[in-house]
C-alpha cells in the first residue's frame, strides 16, 4: 500500500512554512559571516574539530578544520568574520516540547517573550503545542501561530495541532490539511487519549498522511490533579500521588495499537525505569515508536519537592532516583530519543498555593541546554549525544532540515562555552512567567552566541 | 442458475451465471426503452412482498417495477409502522410473512446475514436487496451491466472503487462481480475506512486518491455513509472531499474515457463535485435505469425455478 504523501503533492501557491517554521525576518542580513576558531561539534557526521563555519544569507556554504580567518579571499570583503574564541559551534538546538500561552493566555508567555528566551538558550526551533485558547485545532488557527511568529519571534516556531478537536479526545483533526498548512505533527498536549478507538483511527487514519502522533502518556483514570508521584516522598508528605502504572498502561496500550496500526508513534515524556523497558522492547520489534524526556526527568527527583516546593511539581511528576537515573542510562544509549524542556510558564498566581491547588509545569527554555551538561560534566552521557538529542534526532523526528552542520543545511547555530559557571536568577530570565525549579541554582555552560537563519539572534539585536 | 433460487450473496455467483444474467438484463433494458408498454405474464399470479428494514427509494422503487412489469402483485410492507416496531424479532416477522404464502421477498437489513438467516426460516424465494455492510447483489449486477454495455466488456478494464469502503455492501458485491468477470480491481480509501486485510479481497488497495485511479477505466464512487460513522474514522467533510472527492482535477489521472459511477444516494461536495457527477461520462443515470432491468432478469430467473418447484403452482 503506497503511503499517502502530502509532501509530493502540489497544492498551488500556498507557501509550505511548516517544514522550516515561521520566524521574524529583519531587514536584510549581512551577506556573509565566518565563524572561525570554533570547536565544531556535528551529531549527524560526528565532527568534532575545531575549524570554522561560512554562513551565506540563511544557509550554511562551507565548513570544516580548513575554514580560518585567512580563508576569504579578497572578493568576499562583504562577509564578517566572529571568532569563537574556541567555544563549542553547534546546530541551534529544536526544543521538542514548548508551552506557550498565545492565544489566549498572553500573561503566561506570548510567542516572543518564548523566543527571547529560546534564543538566549540557544534554541533555534521551538515547537510549540496546541493547549492554547482556543486550541489549534483548525487550519485558521495553525495559519495564526504562523503568522504571529513569523511577525514577532526571534526563532523558528514549528506548531504542533491538537490531535483531537478542542483536545476533547473524541473526534480527530483534519490531519491531512492541518499538515498541508503547517502542522509538523498532532499531539492531545498535557491529555491522553482515554478513548482506544479514537487512539487507533488517529494512528491508522496518520499513517495514510506519514504524520507524527505524539502522546501524553498519562491514563487519566489513574491521574490524580495533585501530580506527585506515588510512594513513600508522597506517602510522608500526605498528599495523593500517581504511580508510574499510569504511564506505562497507557504507554503498552499505545504499543499495541501501534502494533496494529503502523502508525508512527513520539512518547512525548517519558519519566520511568518500566516506560523505557517498553520503548526498548517496542524498538527491538522494529516498530515505528521513539519518546522523549525532559530535562527535569533528567536532573530532579521527587526529593527535590522537599517541603512543597510548587516550582517542583511537574506533569508528569517528578520520581523515584532510579527512575531519573534510568532517564539518563536511557538517553545515554540511545534509547531515549529527544531531550526536551517542557517550556510550561506558570505565573506566581497559580504557582503560589498550596501543592496540590498550585499548577503543575516549569519554564526550560533558557536553561535547557546548560543543565544538560550537567550530564555532561559529571560524566553520565557523552557531550555529542547530549547534542543529538536536543538537534538532530528531534530534526528527523519532525522532518526539519536544521539539526545538522552539513552544506546547505539552515543556518541555525549556537555557539557556547560548556564550562562557564552561572547562577540562575529568575529576574534574568527572559520568559514572561519565572517558574524555573533551577532559580538560584549554579549551571555550568553559557550561551555565546545564537544564529537563526543566518543572523545572530542572542545577543539581542539592537 | 440462482442456488436455491435464492439471490443472497455475489460471493457464490459462478462466471456463466452472472453472463447469463446480463444478458437477459440486456433484453430487458432494450424492451424497456421501446415505446409500447413492457407486458409480461413471467410473475402472473405470483405475489412479492419488498421488505424493507432500512429506508430505501430507488431499490425498493426499481424492484417494485420490475416486478410489476412481470406481472407480479407487489406488496411493500412497511416496517417503520409494523410488528417489528412493536418488538417482534426477524424470526417472528418471517414466519408471519411465510404463513401468508408469498412467492418472493426482497429483504433489506441493517444487519450483515439477516437475509441469509431470513431465507433459512422461509419457504419461498428471497432477494437480498442489501444486508449491513455485507452484500447487495442486484447493485453490483446493474453497475457490471452498465460497464459491459457503456465499454463493450468488462474482462481486462481496471475499476477503481473510492470511498468509504469498509461500510459497503455495494463494494463488497462488486469486487465478487468484477473479479469474477475478470476485470482488475483497485479500492481507495483512507486506512481508517478499510475493512482489515483488504488485499485479501483479491484487489489492490490504495489510500491515495490520484495513484489509485490512475488509468482507470471505470472509477467507481461510494456514498460516505456518515449514519455509519463512528469512532472519528474521518475528521470532516472538507478533508475528506479534499483528499478523497472525486473533482474534475482528480480525474484527470484515471483515463480520457473513464466512466464514472456512484450506486446513490450522491454526497454532492463530500464524495462527488456537482461537476463531475453531471459530466457527460457520468453514467449515475444509465446505472438507476439498468437496475430495473437486472431486477426484471433476476426476477425472471427465480420466476423459471419457481416453476420447477412442485405443488407451488398458484
């Protein structure tokens, strides 16, 4: 049976923005920039050199160990040379997983206080979800975000569309248009999908367009508003918690239907030790099945929650030690295939309450990729996987062409010194609402420089 | 011809008997456009009784002249208003309905089998005018009779048949007519509108509307059956006109002389545009009058083992 390909479709005119994103455009960019004196680090052909980058308009024209300042020659007197200083040159990262609040809830975040931010993380790409209001469920509302981004943000803005109408979890979405016009793959957002039926004819109904589905994994019988996780912590604490069965019952039944449907399936977030066995075991079969972790799976546990600290309550919610440190053994070996924040802006209204009243969710674009070289510096996973995670891998998951430094690719680049210590003050941050679980902490690894489609974008332009 | 003198199911049907069955339906159709009136004594004295579970106009009305040009006493009972409404079960209803003594039923059924089962509880003849999602044989007769007529054969023509598959008697009935007739078969429709395994039904199957009826012969379009919906198999009627809607653009890719079909009733702008269901290949209409005539040959062949039948004589 021939896949139903959208993509090789002709459809007129209209512009296909979702494949790159939609993002501001200045006025127009310096015709050239060598980026020179650089440790190149590339996931996809695993170079790790110094040597420099030549960017011309919004792509990538050269790079490698060969490209230094005496490089230009006389006829390229237009192109501007930054030395890097021997920091890191990596592909811009593609945040997999970012909540916003346009439409609807501005106060939260709006698509360019989420872009300053991203930018000042190194974040290229954001992928924004579909719980907004109204949601994005309709092409006008995909058509929007686009508009809106491509007027206002300072980085590429990929949109996710809701899975279900109004994320009611019942009726599917015009997949097949929504896609046409923009949409990189269909999520239910922070919701599962309660309804099997409805989960099956959106993974055999997604298979005919090749789309991604992604999923919440959450069984929302076993769900509890108070998301902390079951145990002991929870247990002494004297609050209701959810077991780690929510997740992976949901999680083994989307196999299935996987299994039986050939859809391709994205666990958005994984968070336990038994969610990863079933990811391995679904792989091992060959399935079309990846996940995802965030980066608080990766560096809290429900410890850290320590006398209901709401900037730690998270959904999913925050484990066990060993499940965290079953995040990192899984991201380490591959198994695990995207490293997200979970961007969730939460203002102080809704955070200040009492844990199991407070809104769950934490801001991460900003410190994503300094607390992923915490796994880095202590030793637990391999820089250029770190890289992979949160570059390449979420590029072919979504079908971008960015996440990669090769000839031709965008120019979407990041440019950071992995050692550099900083702490994090919530007054600095750029996202609208400050409910980071990292505020006061100490990171190690800052962001130099962000370029996004040619032009540096962190530090701010003036 | 007919096993049993019943006509239940395509699935039985041999090549001869189908053949044989366009044929006489040729005759009938040729005496139905001459201008004297269609007289025959084949059914005189029998009685038919249509007995129609689901709503129907053109089935129930085709079958009602067919019959009465054969000489037959109809009787259209109407169910929405009889014992069945008050709880009596198909059983019950049929051998009230036996009691009575009639010559023929033509049966349609919400439910897959319920003529089969019907037919087991009776001692005359039935038709299965439509039974559920599971077979509806004087359709896929008039349809391979309208495409013999319109391209001289069917044996070697590729037919495509669009839509919404998995809830099709219509489909059904005619992969059975058209592979045994030796024409190659496509279906097209989203995954979520396929029956499982739909390869094994001896087709090629698409979920790409463009690939699917290219180079067809004969493009083949089915109602979308929203009654029949649930579970969100499809999202809207835009996308699915968008992606699955035979327009003049999509046709393009079957072949120059593509004959279009659709059994009714039309979806116009869900399944079918309004222009490419009045096209001038559109053969909709010829399909509605080659029904009568397929009915007055099915009926005709019963009529002949009614005959042979002993002690029935009216």
């Amino acid at each position: 049976m021939s896949p139903n390909r959208i993509a090789s479709r002709s459809h007129g005119s209209h512009s296909t923005l979702g494949a790159a994103g939609a993002r501001m455009r200045h006025e127009a960019p310096a015709k050239g920039t060598l980026f020179v004196n650089a440790r190149l680090m590339d996931p996809e052909s695993g170079i790790d050199a110094v040597g420099g980058v030549l960017v011309r308009e919004d792509k990538i024209a050269d790079l490698g160990p060969h490209l230094t300042a005496g490089s230009l020659r006389d006829t390229d007197r237009d192109t501007d040379i930054v030395d890097c200083l021997g920091h890191i040159l990596a592909p811009g990262l593609i945040d997999g997983q970012v909540y916003i609040g346009e439409p609807g809830e501005e106060h939260r975040e709006t698509l360019k206080t989420a872009s300053k931010a991203a930018a000042a993380g190194g974040v290229t790409t954001i992928v924004v979800m579909p719980d907004t209001r109204p949601v994005i469920d309709q092409v006008a509302l995909v058509d929007f975000i686009q508009r809106r981004a491509r007027d206002n943000a300072l980085v590429h803005v990929a949109t996710m569309a809701a899975m279900t109408r109004g994320l009611d979890g019942e009726e599917i979405t015009e997949f097949g248009l929504l896609q046409h016009y923009g949409a990189i793959a269909f999520t239910n957002g922070k919701s599962s999908i309660a309804n099997t039926r409805v989960m099956r004819n959106a993974l055999l109904y997604a298979r005919d367009f090749n789309a991604l589905i992604v999923h919440h994994t959450e069984d929302p019988y076993l769900t509890s508003p108070t998301t902390m996780n079951s145990g002991e912590v929870s247990a002494r604490l004297g609050l209701p918690g959810v077991g780690t069965v929510a997740e992976t019952i949901m999680l083994e039944r989307d196999i299935r239907l996987v299994a039986t449907t050939g859809g391709r399936y994205h666990a958005a977030s994984i968070t336990c030790r038994d969610s990863l066995e079933v990811i391995r075991a679904a792989k091992a079969r060959g399935l079309p099945v990846t996940c995802g972790v965030s980066i608080n799976h990766l560096t809290f546990n429900e410890i850290d929650i320590g006398s209901y600290r709401t900037f730690f309550k998270l959904r999913p919610p925050l484990r066990t030690e060993a499940d965290r440190q079953a995040m990192v053994e899984g991201v380490a070996d591959g198994s695990i295939d995207i490293v997200v924040s979970g961007h969730d802006p939460q203002d102080a209204d809704v955070k200040r309450r009492p844990f199991a009243d407070a809104a769950a969710g934490a801001v991460g674009l900003e410190t994503l990729l300094a607390a992923a070289l915490r796994r880095h510096h202590a030793g637990e996973i391999p820089l250029m996987r770190l890289l992979q995670a949160m570059t390449l891998n979420p590029a072919k998951l979504l079908g971008l062409k960015s996440g990669r430094l090769s000839i031709g690719a965008p120019a979407d680049l990041v440019v950071f010194d992995p050692n550099e210590p900083w702490v994090v003050a919530k007054e600095d941050l750029h996202s609208r609402s400050k409910n980071s679980p990292f505020d006061t902490g100490t990171l190690q690894g800052r962001v130099k420089r962000t370029i996004v489609a040619g032009s540096t974008e962190y530090p701010f332009p003036v | 011809m007919l096993a049993d003198g019943n006509l239940l199911s395509c699935e039985t049907l041999s090549h001869p008997a189908i053949v044989t069955l366009l044929d006489m339906a040729d005759a009938w159709a040729a005496k139905n456009r001459r201008p004297e009136p269609v007289k025959s004594t084949i059914l005189s004295g029998r009685t038919l009784i249509n007995l129609f579970f689901e709503a129907s106009t053109r089935t129930q009305s085709s079958f009602e002249l067919a019959a009465k040009r054969l000489g037959a006493d109809v009787m259209n009972m109407n169910v929405q208003a009889s014992s069945v409404q008050k709880g009596e079960t198909l059983i019950d209803t049929a051998m009230t309905l036996n009691a009575m003594r009639p010559d023929i039923i033509v049966v349609r059924h919400h439910a897959a089998g319920a003529t089969e089962l019907l037919s087991q509880k009776v001692d005359c003849a039935v038709i299965n005018a439509g039974d559920g999602a599971h077979q509806h044989p004087t359709q896929a007769l008039l349809d391979a009779l309208t495409i013999r007529r319109i391209k001289g054969r069917v044996e070697g023509l590729l037919v495509a048949i669009c839509g919404d598959i998995l809830h099709s008697r219509v489909a059904r009935s005619n992969i059975n007519v058209l592979n045994t007739l030796g024409a190659r078969v496509r279906i097209i429709a989203p995954s979520t509108l396929l029956p499982p395994q739909p390869e094994r039904f001896g087709v090629e199957v698409f979920t790409d509307m463009v690939s699917g009826i290219s180079g067809a012969d004969v493009v083949m379009m089915l109602r979308l059956q929203t009654e029949r919906m649930s579970g969100s198999a499809v999202p809207s009627s835009r996308e699915f006109f968008h992606f699955f809607g035979l327009d003049d653009e999509k046709l393009k890719s079957a072949k120059p002389d593509a004959l279009i079909m659709h059994p009714g009733p039309m979806n116009r702008g869900i399944e079918i545009a309004s222009t490419v269901a009045d096209h001038p290949r559109s053969a909709i209409r010829e399909q509605v009058e080659m029904g009568v005539a397929v009915r007055m040959a099915v009926l005709e062949a019963i009529a002949h083992q009614l005959k042979s039948r002993a002690g029935v004589q009216p």
